[in-house]
C-alpha cells in the first residue's frame, strides 16, 4: 500500500507537490501573510530567471547580440526583461539560502529590483526579514522554488511560474477563506466568463480587478484560440493596494503589460482611473451587495443613465459603471448577488426595468451555491450588450437567454463548488449557439429558455433564470437585500433593548449599592 501512495505522489502535478511542501514550511504564519512571502519569491525567480535568459544571450555576443553589453539595462528594456541586480539575482541569494541573514538579503534584493525598474515601484513585499518567517524555513523555501524549472522545462520556466502562481493564489484563496475571496475569483467561474465573452482582440476592462486573475485567463483564451495575445489590451483599477501589488505580479509573471492597471483607495466611483476609456469587453466580479461605496457623495453623477442606485447598495452602480465604459459594440460580463435579478427596493427594479428596456441584457445565468469563497450569499452572472442587433451576430434585441447552471459543478471540499470544463462547455456554448445567425440552439426544460421581452414584463421585469426555464423557482424570489435589511433592523432593535435593560441593571445595582451604605 505504502508503494501504491508513493508512485500516487510521483504523478501529482509539480505544482501540488509544491503547495504541499511550502504549507509544510509555513508552520505557525498566517496564510494572509505567508502568501507574499511565498508569492514574492516565485516572482523573484521569473523575473531572476528570465534575466538570467537574456544576460547569456547578450555574454554570448552571437547574430542579434553581436557586440551587446550584458549590463546594459538598455539591452533588457528593449526585450521587456526586468533587469535584475547581482544582489538581487537567484543565483546570489540561493548561495546566502542558509545564512541567518538571509530574510534581509532578500529584502534588499526587491529593493534593488524596485529601484532599477520603475513600473515595480512599491509592488514588491519586503516581508522577508520578519521575526516570525524563521531563516531556516526561508532557505528551505528558495530551494524549493529552485527546482521548479530543471532539464527540458527550463525553457519553459516562465509558464511554468506562472501557472504555480496562480494555483497558488487559489490555494492562499482557499486557506483564507473569507478574506480571500476578497482578492481572488475562483478560476472556474473566471474562465466560464472568459469563454462567453470570447475577448479575442480589442480593449479589456475590470474595474475591480482584484489579483488579475480575468486578465490572465483572457490572454490565456486568446493564446489557447491560436489568436494574437498583442491584439489585446488591458485596463484595469483595484482599491486595495496590497491586492493590486497581488496582480501587478501576477501580470508581470506572464509578460502582460500592468501599466493600465491602476491603484487609488477611493475606488472606481470616487475616483474612475480610466474616465474616457470605452472598452470592447467589461469582466468583473464587484463586492456582493456593497453598502460603503460612497453612493450619497454621487447622487448627480453622468453615469446613473437608467436611474440613481441607493446608497446602500451598490449593485446597480456597478452596473451602470461598466455600461458607461463599454464601446458602442461592446459586450460586458459580470459576477453579481442574486437578489439583483429581483429587487425593487429603492428603485433597483426601476433601474432594471430601464435596462430591459433598452435592450441592453443579453444573457443571465444562475449561479450553484458554494462556489465563491467570501461569501454564502446566491450568486448569478449577467451579460449586457450595446449593440444586439450587430451583423457579427444574429439580431436578438427582443430577447434575452436564461440558463439555470444552480445543478451544475461538483464539490472539491465540503464547502467548495467548481464548475469542470464540461460545465463551462456546456454553457458556453449555448450561448454561443443562441446568438449565432444559424445556431442549433433549442430551449431545454430546466436549463435554458430564450425568453421575449414581452415575457419579461409579464413577469414584472423579474429576472431569475428559474422562472423561465421551468424549474421551481421559490428559492430564486428571496430577496437578500430585503431579508438582510430586516435582520438588520431585528438586530438592532434587540441591541437597543439589550442596552436598556444592562443600564436599568446598573442603576439598580447603584441603588441597592447605596441604601447598603446608608
């Protein structure tokens, strides 16, 4: 048995084989904060790496490099290499990888690194020198990352990085739970998106960016569908800062121009990194349900074209925000809670009523349960389209498609859902099928069901797949925002009764305090 579980182990991908033995190293580290140590280091061999690529190529002095100085940075800059210090390079630190000083060796080195390449200014972690990442466990770890690229995959070691971390991510995602789905959507639900989408060539925007993760997969796509990764652009803005430092590497490990991808922590609405830019495809997976967003200091703003959004909700700014940046043949997809398919409250179903109308939804699509690791709140996607009647596609202006995906998927752990490549397949494609001019799509009970306008209105602009394809639909009708703002109320009522009856206690108390010393 024992050999059994050994060769098990041999076949396990490189990058399990390596999660299992860097959680192994972290010991008593928060996640939170081991993720930019291991993150960080992963980093510092790609760039270090691919350095290293170069300088050989510009010692060697052959064809092209012929009288080329492997120190020049000009050399790197002109073939978008990072240039790397000598203090900084792998080969340096992995010879100090034992020495107790070795966690200020490699801060030092992403100080260097920063200063000789500006586009990396306050991106990379200076985490290394903490007293709680023991030097030994830091050594054990530059070696392990070492090894990820040796023999044949040498070549390969910078796709090779990249795919560690992003599994990495998803493993940080997991081992954070709430908070990481703060800086992380799962990948399966991120390629489902990309493959509707199908963002082959033009300008792609998240204003929520979080790690870059809808970035990577598109370019991902494009690479995938024999298409020209260079043909896309992307633009980007995310508000926390140590979650854009996140996806600044992330991009930078698979050679995708970041310089679009902005930080401010006032966020998209305050502070809209991108005001003129119209983008072919909006991706994105905003805050659920979000009631801090400023909405009071916004009540005129130019982008409330289908109504003003409440305050307490910024569901239907999100919304609003990506049609204002969609070009006039555009398409956007998005993450958004349920309960946005049917509220009315404070002129949420107003505001969906208008974009019904002006025929801007395309496609909705219920989500299962579990899938996002942040929250437990039902989850859908909606897909919005400037232009339905295009001649790319067949004109479908006067409807819109629902898919019902709530039994698709299967569970990873108890509390984790994924959609396999059969699941994304299977709804892409119907989408795809629906909007082609001679598609083979048909309406399939309990699935999907492309429904008029008409329709639409009959059922009060209520956008729940459910309703439409035919399966019971009591659970799609409950109203989070509703339920939540009366469990809110019910909580604080019963705070404010709390609160009576301790300080009718403590005068009681007193009283009984005072006649004792009477």
């Amino acid at each position: 048995m024992a050999k059994a579980k050994e060769n098990n182990s041999k076949e396990e991908p490189i990058e399990k084989q390596l999660w299992k033995s860097a959680d192994k190293l972290r010991k008593n580290i928060d996640a939170a904060e081991y993720k930019h140590v291991i993150l960080g280091l992963i980093f510092l061999k790609y760039i270090s790496d691919a350095f290293e690529d170069l300088y050989a190529k510009l010692k060697s002095g052959k064809g092209e490099y012929a009288g080329a100085d492997p120190e020049d940075r000009d050399e790197y800059k002109a073939e978008n290499v990072f240039f790397v210090p000598e203090i900084a390079r792998w080969s340096y630190l992995q010879s100090k990888a034992k020495l107790p000083s070795i966690g200020k060796e490699v801060d030092k080195a992403m100080d260097a690194i920063e200063k000789e390449n500006p586009s990396l200014k306050d991106v990379l972690p200076k985490v290394f020198a903490r007293g709680n990442l023991d030097p030994a466990n830091l050594g054990g770890l530059i070696d392990l990352i070492a090894n990820i690229a040796f023999g044949d995959a040498k070549a390969r070691s910078a796709d090779i990085l990249g795919h560690v971390f992003e599994y990495f991510l998803g493993e940080f995602a997991l081992a954070e739970g709430k908070k990481g789905g703060q800086f992380y959507t799962p990948r399966s639900v991120v390629e489902l998106l990309v493959e509707m989408l199908e963002p082959y060539k033009g300008r792609v925007f998240d204003p929520c960016c979080g790690s870059g993760g809808m970035f990577v997969q598109s370019e991902k796509f494009v690479a995938e569908h024999q298409g020209k990764v260079n043909d896309i652009s992307i633009f980007g803005q995310e508000s926390n800062q140590t979650t854009w430092r996140l996806a600044r590497m992330n991009l930078a490990i698979r050679g995708i121009d970041s310089s679009q991808v902005k930080w401010n922590n006032e966020g998209s609405f305050l502070n809209d990194a991108h005001k003129d830019m119209k983008a072919d495809f909006v991706i994105a997976n905003p805050p659920f349900n979000d009631s801090d967003w400023s909405g009071d200091l916004l009540r005129k703003d130019g982008r409330w074209k289908y109504g003003v959004p409440p305050s307490g909700n910024a569901n239907y700014a999100w919304i609003q925000h990506f049609l204002y940046h969609l070009s006039p043949a555009g398409i956007a997809g998005f993450v958004l809670a349920k309960g946005s398919l049917t509220s009315k409250s404070s002129g949420e179903g107003d505001i969906r009523k208008a974009l019904v109308e002006a025929r801007l939804v395309d496609c909705i699509i219920n989500l299962p349960a579990k899938l996002f690791l942040n929250t437990q709140i039902p989850a859908c996607l909606w897909f919005l389209s400037r232009n339905k009647a295009n001649g790319h596609y067949r004109c479908r202006t006067d409807e819109i498609l629902f898919i019902d995906a709530r039994n698709e998927g299967h569970l990873i752990n108890r509390r984790t859902r994924e959609f396999s490549a059969e699941d994304i397949q299977r709804i892409a494609s119907t989408y795809h099928e629906w909007r082609k001019v001679k598609g083979k799509y048909k309406d399939i009970k309990g699935f999907c069901n492309s429904a008029s306008i008409e329709r639409v209105k009959e059922l009060d602009y209520v956008l729940t797949p459910g309703r439409y394809v035919g399966l019971p639909d009591d659970e799609d009708d409950f109203d989070f925002n509703e339920r939540f703002a009366g469990l809110k109320a019910e909580f604080e009522a019963q705070l404010k009764e709390e609160k009576r009856l301790n300080k009718a206690i403590l005068e009681n108390l007193e009283k009984v305090e005072m006649k004792g010393e009477g």
